[in-house]
C-alpha cells in the first residue's frame, strides 16, 4: 500500500480543485468548491467528513471527501508532486489527451 501525504484543504483552494462529496447511503454524488468550505488551509480533506449532508437522501456525516480525480492529478503532474499520485492514478490521462483518443 502507497502512503501517500494527506490533501489539504489549502492546497485545493489555491489549485482551483474541487470536492468531491460523495454519499454512502443514496450514492449521491456532488462538486463543492473549497473556497466555500469553513476551516484552515492546513485541514486535511479527511476531516470533513462529517461536516456535509447529503442533498437527496438528507444523512448528514459519513460522506466521503475527496479531491475531484482529474484536475488533482493534472495539478500534481504540472507542479511536478509524481509522489503523491496514486498508482491508480497514474492511468489518468492528461489535460487534452481525452480530444486525441
């Protein structure tokens, strides 16, 4: 297992990257921009958790938090963070590789 370091909410901010807020409950899924989101830039991501309600099904806590898949990786690759990807996230293409295939 890859022990990759935390995403903080600072660093979202600042690259423009979107939440992605997911519930386990009603499968729910959407964006929220961290700029709209209470707390320090040093906040781990995880620690969210428990702060967002689910818009369908109205289950408040228990989401899962992350940073929108695409624009992180693209963001990690242009700021030359290879580290942090994941190996999982390595097969995501990048920006304007999608038009060519």
């Amino acid at each position: 297992m890859v022990d990759l370091q935390p995403v903080r909410l600072g660093e979202l901010r600042k690259a423009n990257v979107p939440l992605a807020v997911s519930c386990p409950l009603c499968s729910h899924r959407a964006n929220v921009d961290p700029v709209r989101v209470r707390g320090p830039d040093s906040l781990d991501i995880k620690e969210l958790t428990s702060r967002f309600r689910c818009q369908k099904c109205l289950r408040h806590g228990g989401m899962s938090v992350t940073a929108e898949t695409k624009p992180w990786v693209w963001h990690l690759r242009r700021t030359r963070q290879f580290h942090r990807i994941s190996p999982m996230m390595k097969m995501i293409r990048d920006e304007g590789e999608d038009e060519q295939a």
